[in-house]
C-alpha cells in the first residue's frame, strides 16, 4: 500500500500552478518531454497535502488509494471493519445509507474516529503527565508528520508518543475488542496511507472520500435502496470535534481547565 501521486503527461501543459501552490520546494519538480516541459510529483519530498490535485485545471494529477482493492477484497469475503472520520457526516448526506450499503456487503463492524479521538486527547495528556513533557508536536494529521520525517527530522522526537485518532480507534478494536478483520478507513485525507504504512498495517485500505464517490457514481449505486445503519461503537465525547478547525485545543483545553497552551496548525498551512 504505497501513496502516490500520478501524472498523465498527456495532459500535463507545464503551466507550474502546482509549483507555485506546493508548500514544499521540490516536491514539483518541471522537466522536459519532447520538448514540451511537464511537472513530476518528488515523492522524496512529497508530504501528500493534496494541493496539486485542487490546482490542476488541466485533469492531468490523480492518486492512487485503497477503494477498488477495499470492494474487491469484499466481494471475496474478506473480513473487514470500518473506520470513519467524523467528516463523513458533512460529506455524504446519506452517510447512514452509505453504512447500510457497507453492512450488506459484507463489512462487519463500522466506527466512528471520533471514539479514538477520546483515546488520543487522553494519550495526549497521559504522556506528557507520565513523562514530564513540556511540549510536543501531535500526529493527528499525516501530512504535518510526514513533512517533519522528510524536511526537519530533527523534530521527530518532539513528536506526540500517541497515534492519530484513526490509529487510536484500531488499536482499541484489534487489543481490547479483540477484532481479527482487516480495517478500512474513510476519510477525505490522501496522506493517511503513509500513517498506515509506518504503523504496521494497523489499517489495510486507506479510503478517500473522492474516490469513494467515483466508484459509487461508476458502478451506479444508488444508496437511496439500502437501509440506514448507524455506528457500531458506544458513542463519543468531545471527540466528534477533535479534527474541526481548533478542536484539539477544545478538547486538551476542556480536560486541563485552560491550564496547557495548545497551537493547532493542520495540512499545508
């Protein structure tokens, strides 16, 4: 499972919006093609922001992710679980049929990322109790991660010893709900296969949104026929507003009465 940007040269005209939008030098990198100069995505430098993909007037950029190999391994009868990012709730209006689609499929249980949220602001708090940290850097969002390992990895200590949400939910249902499935998750984020790469295959199929509806939209699947179905897990707590603009400063804010200062800077910003 390898994230990858992908160019078709064809209709690459080297204008360089993707340069000129990159928040990391040298991660688009112009060439010539016959002639003709063309942009190639460094994946040695690449931090899977996405900005590329959003400036493209041309349609030459896509990336590759998990959802064909995610029906595929379905339609087989592997066994696997799902986990979805809080976003799905503004994302897909009728996200509880997309769940219902899912259940008769096959997918077993479905969870919402916000429980692991809960998990991961109290990992937060736990570790820097436990170990006497002033400060430190969080891992909720791969593609600051993935710019401190490729660009400052001088950093890299000053990262949060706690997962991301995502991995947070994972790890509670493969250690303590004792899940055998393979897990999938939902999310509108490209750079979360990365995460998934460096953690040990804690998730199997790393699902974008826009994909998700591509293939939906392909196979002509009309989500009105399936019924609704709702999460499996037990229900969160300020979790649901972890990944919003500011939520990981409410939540560490909330649970330490004001006390600890909390600087959110998420994706390419």
């Amino acid at each position: 499972m390898v994230a990858v940007i992908l160019l078709d040269e064809s209709k690459c005209v080297g204008c360089n919006k993707c340069i000129g939008e990159c928040p990391v030098e040298g991660a688009n990198v112009s060439y010539l093609k016959d002639g003709q100069s063309k942009v190639r995505t460094n994946k040695d430098a690449c931090i899977l922001c996405g900005r590329c993909l959003d400036v493209c007037d041309h349609g030459a950029r896509d990336y590759r992710d998990d959802t064909e190999k995610f029906f595929d391994d379905l339609a087989k009868g592997e066994r696997i679980s799902v986990i979805a990012a809080p976003s799905i709730r503004f994302n897909f209006d009728n996200y509880k049929k997309l769940f219902g689609y899912l259940k008769q499929l096959g997918s077993r249980l479905i969870y919402d990322v916000s429980f692991g949220a809960d998990i991961c602001t109290w990992g937060y708090l736990r570790s820097a109790e436990k170990n006497h940290i002033d400060s430190f850097i969080s891992q909720a969002c791969p593609t600051v991660v993935l710019y401190i390992e490729k660009h400052y990895p001088e950093l890299i200590p000053r990262l949060a010893p706690t997962h991301s949400p995502a991995l947070c939910t994972a790890v509670y249902l493969k250690k303590y709900r004792h899940v055998a499935d393979k897990i999938a998750f939902l999310s509108p984020c490209i750079g979360k296969e990365q995460e998934c790469l460096d953690t040990g295959g804690l998730v199997s199929y790393n699902i974008t949104y826009r994909k998700l509806i591509s293939y939906l939209s392909k196979h002509h699947i009309a989500l009105d026929l399936y019924p609704e179905k709702d999460f499996d897990d037990i229900g969160c707590g300020l979790g649901v507003a972890f990944s919003r603009p500011g939520g990981l400063r409410e939540n560490v804010e909330y649970h330490t009465n004001n006390k600890v200062w909390v600087r959110q800077i998420e994706g390419a910003g």
